[in-house]
C-alpha cells in the first residue's frame, strides 16, 4: 500500500476546508528558536514523559493529568512554557 504525498494531503485538506488560509489557520504556531533555547530542561523532560505516557496509556493518562493539573497549575505543554 502506498502512501500520498504531504502535497496530495495538504491540496485534499485545503479543498475540504475551504483554502488555503483556513488550513494555515488551523496548523499549531510553531515556537522560536530563542524561546525554545529558554526553556528549561525539566520542560523537555516533562513533555516527554507526558507523550511517553499518552502513547501507551490514554484511559489512565486523563487520571494522571488532572492530579498534574491541580500541581502544577495547568497542563505541561512547551507552548506554555
């Protein structure tokens, strides 16, 4: 089986949302260098351990991340770092 192309999705996705800007639109902002050299490494870590578990344990990681929720004031993201 083959797979298509990011340029085949990117046109299909742009035709069922209704152009262009309205997938750009709803791509994540992507960091800046200078912001991601200042955070630290607890962050990487922690979004790691984070992806780590939600990959292999999505029933019980909704337990886990409210008891992080209510620790840390929020969800460990690098986008809210």
């Amino acid at each position: 089986m083959t797979y298509p192309d990011y340029d085949t999705l990117y046109d299909r996705a742009c035709t069922r949302k209704g152009g262009e800007a309205v997938v750009e639109g709803l791509l994540p902002q992507v960091a800046s260098q200078q912001h991601l050299e200042q955070l630290g490494s607890d962050r990487y870590l922690a979004e790691f351990t984070r992806k780590i578990f939600q990959s292999g344990l999505s029933g019980v990681w909704s337990i886990k991340s409210g008891r992080i929720s209510s620790t840390y004031s929020g969800n460990l993201t690098l986008s809210d770092c």
